[in-house]
C-alpha cells in the first residue's frame, strides 16, 4: 500500500469525470469553458457531465449550496464517474464535505493542473518540482481518507504516548519534503553556474514564455531545429529547454523554452516552478508567443504579463510574436515603433513562414554585441591580422597604396576588444 496519493510520472489517475463550473456574480467573473474542458482532455478524463450554475458568492461549507450540490449527486449517481473535478480552488473541508454529499472523489482545479503535471514531467528535477506542489498541497488536506486512523497507534511496542496516524503522515511528508528541497538547492546551483558561464561568454538569453499552448516549443524547434515534445494540449512542456542559436555574423543566443503559464497557475507551482522559471527573470529578452486566432488571446496575454510581473521581470524587454498566422490568412510581418524599435513579429511557427523575421529581429536586438564594419592596418599588425583570420572575422580583404591591409571585419565585441588589448591598440586608431 502506498501512503501517498499521487499518480505516478507519466500516469494519470483520472478515467471518468463529471465537470462543475460556476460564475460568481460578486467576483464579477467568466468561467472559461473552454480551456476547463482542455485541461481535463489533457489530463487523460473522459468528461460525462458538465455541469454550470451561477452563484452571488461561494459557499462556504459545500462551496455551490445545498441544491446545486442535490442536482450535482444526481448527475454522479446516473454517471457513476471516477472523479468529480471543480474548476475552482476549494478549501480542504469543502472537497471533504463535497465528497460526503457526493459519495464520489473530488478533485479542484489546483489538483486537476498538479494531475497534468504529473504526467508531463520528464527531467529529474521536473519531477522533483512537480512533487513538491503536491506534497505541499497534500499536507493541507491530510486529514481526508485518513479519519479511521484518528487513533493512537497501540499493540506491543507502541503504548504510551505515540503519535496518531495522521501525525505519522505529516511528519513523513515534512520530511520528503525536506529531502526534496534539498535536491533542488543542488540542481539549482548547476543552473546557476549554467547561467553565470553564459553571462561570462556575454552569450544573450532569449526566454519564450506564452499561455499555454500558443506554440512555444513549436517556434523553440523551428529556430533550434530540435525536436522538443510539442502537441496541441495544454502543458505539453514543462521542463525547461536551452538551446544556442547561431544568427550569423558572429551572433549567438541562448534561446530557453519554458513551462506555459495558465490562468490561476497554483501556487504551489509557481514556488516550486520558480528556479526554473528564473530564466525568464534573467532573460535579456522575452519573446511573448501569442496565439493570434484565440479570441481571447488579450485575456491571455493579461495573465502571462501577470506572472511575468510576479517573477520581477516586467521590465524585461519584450517582444510579442503573434502565432498561427496561417489561420488568419495573413503574411508574416514587423510591427515597429516610430523609433524603428520592432515591438510585434506576426508567423506561424508550424508552417515555418516568419522565422526569418524573428532571426532580422534578434539580430537588430542585439548588434551592438558584434562590431561589423572596416579596419584599416598598417603592415606592422600582420600579426593582428592574423588573430582576426584565425576568429573567421574578416570578410573580405583589399591593399592599400601604402600596403596597409583594410580588412571587412564582423566580431563579437568581446574577443575584438581582447584582440586589440594583446596589441595595445584602440578601435578608434584603426577605424579610418
């Protein structure tokens, strides 16, 4: 018997499910449908009920009130579903008292993402994070399932004092914890040390972020030729992938596809997502890929900005890259300010078309790291001219009258500034 109730990586625990969406008129909101409907297909559910109603505020012992719970345990016992999911955060005595009612396992809408999670994890520390939001979101609902374990534990060798069953679990779970947080602070400091060796080598980063399933891994693969897992569901990747990128003219980035944010994105998934998510925060730029056919992509857009604030990247430059183009009928374009500084790049990462306005784009971004244009040596720096030919910096090559060499040069600043440190000389004596 296992003590904890969490599916295994790559398995859901979900079969059958009736689904309750409710609109609050005092939060003035809209329950999203749609999505709500996706994040179950995309945990492996099959739905056999869906079930709305409106409310003026939650109710705070069974969260849709007795009658809505009433026409909820009928649908349940005509269904007979594995899982009643909410697309809401309830409390730990709410999904108790809803259980009661119900005769049937509820699930919230924080345990429905974890589920997702669970099953989309790859990496070690992926895991390592997803566990972490469950054990963290467990802890406060312990008590469910475990009531007939109330009592003290007894029997030979356990009198006394001892500790009840549910102590027991709490305290194992503190201590997973604890062991879990651990391996992190290691996986961290790697990530670290990755990130401080590409800051040394002033190798740009690039973070894509997005809502979930607007095509971030599709563009990340078209520009990286990699083939990282992307499918139309939601939280397809989770773990964070970093790949070079080489834009020509001696330019480089590091382009780094992370998890998709969603609306209500848990808590305890943004705490134990949040070292991954750090590349974002120390990103040089954020390319905010949009599904440009989503009707409601403004609301989506909203809510990315919303956590990238949260992270303390809102002063990040950033780009918005308009997706799916191809479903507009429309070409791929550059949206720039008055100033030429580009503020909208429109493709469609799955037909390919508008990738090369994206590499124009990082390009123009990050020219000032390159120094293209013309040196004029005296024949006494053959030497110098010889370091250059071995960086592969020249271009091309013409004699002066006086036998100078001037020299079509395209380098990274860096290793110029190096070159011409070695030599005692200054950029500005050999711009002529």
């Amino acid at each position: 018997m296992e003590l904890f109730d969490i599916p295994k990586h790559g398995e859901s625990r979900l079969d059958s499910a009736v689904l309750v969406q409710i609109n609050f008129n005092s939060l003035g909101e809209k329950r999203d449908e749609h999505e709500f409907k996706e994040l179950v297909h995309s945990a492996g559910a099959d739905a056999r009920g869906f079930i709305i109603g409106n409310r003026s505020s939650p109710d705070s012992k069974l969260f849709v009130g007795k009658g809505k719970a009433e026409e909820i345990r009928l649908v349940v016992k005509n269904t007979e579903p594995d899982v009643v999911i909410f697309d809401h955060d309830l409390s730990p005595a709410q999904e108790r008292n809803l259980e009661q009612v119900l005769e049937c396992r509820v699930m919230d809408r924080t345990g429905l993402i974890l589920d997702i999670f669970a099953q989309r994890a790859r990496s070690h520390e992926g895991k390592l994070q997803v566990e972490l939001a469950q054990l963290r979101h467990m802890s406060t609902r312990l008590i469910r399932g475990w009531t007939h374990l109330e009592r003290q534990k007894g029997g030979i060798g356990m009198r006394g004092p001892g500790e009840t069953q549910l102590e027991t679990d709490r305290r194992l779970i503190s201590i997973r914890i604890t062991q879990i947080n651990k391996r992190l602070k290691k996986v961290n400091k790697q990530r670290e040390q990755g990130r401080q060796s590409r800051k040394k080598a002033e190798i740009p980063t690039v973070s894509l972020v997005g809502y979930t399933n607007a095509g971030k891994s599709t563009l990340f693969n078209k520009l990286t030729s990699s083939d990282v897992y992307a499918a139309d569901q939601l939280f397809a990747t989770l773990d964070p992938t970093l790949r070079r990128v080489d834009l020509g003219n001696q330019q480089s980035i590091i382009l780094a596809d992370t998890v998709g944010f969603i609306r209500d994105l848990p808590h305890e998934l943004v705490a134990a997502f949040r070292a991954t998510l750090q590349e974002t925060t120390e990103a040089d730029l954020i390319l905010h890929v949009i599904d440009s056919h989503d009707e409601q992509r403004e609301e989506y857009k909203a809510q990315v900005n919303e956590v990238i604030f949260s992270l303390g990247a809102e002063k990040t430059p950033q780009i918005e890259v308009m997706n799916k183009i191809d479903l507009l009928n429309q070409e791929p374009r550059i949206d720039a300010e008055h100033d030429g500084i580009p503020t909208r790049i429109w493709l469609s990462a799955m037909n390919g078309d508008g990738l090369e306005q994206v590499a124009e784009v990082l390009s123009q971004t990050f020219s000032e790291q390159v120094f293209i244009g013309h040196l004029t040596l005296p024949p006494n720096l053959s030497r110098l001219r010889a370091l250059l030919y071995s960086e592969d910096a020249i271009t091309e090559e013409k004699s002066g009258e006086n036998g100078e060499y001037i020299l079509s040069v395209s380098i990274r600043r860096r290793n110029l500034d190096s070159l011409l440190r070695k030599e005692a000389l200054s950029l500005e004596s050999l711009i002529k």
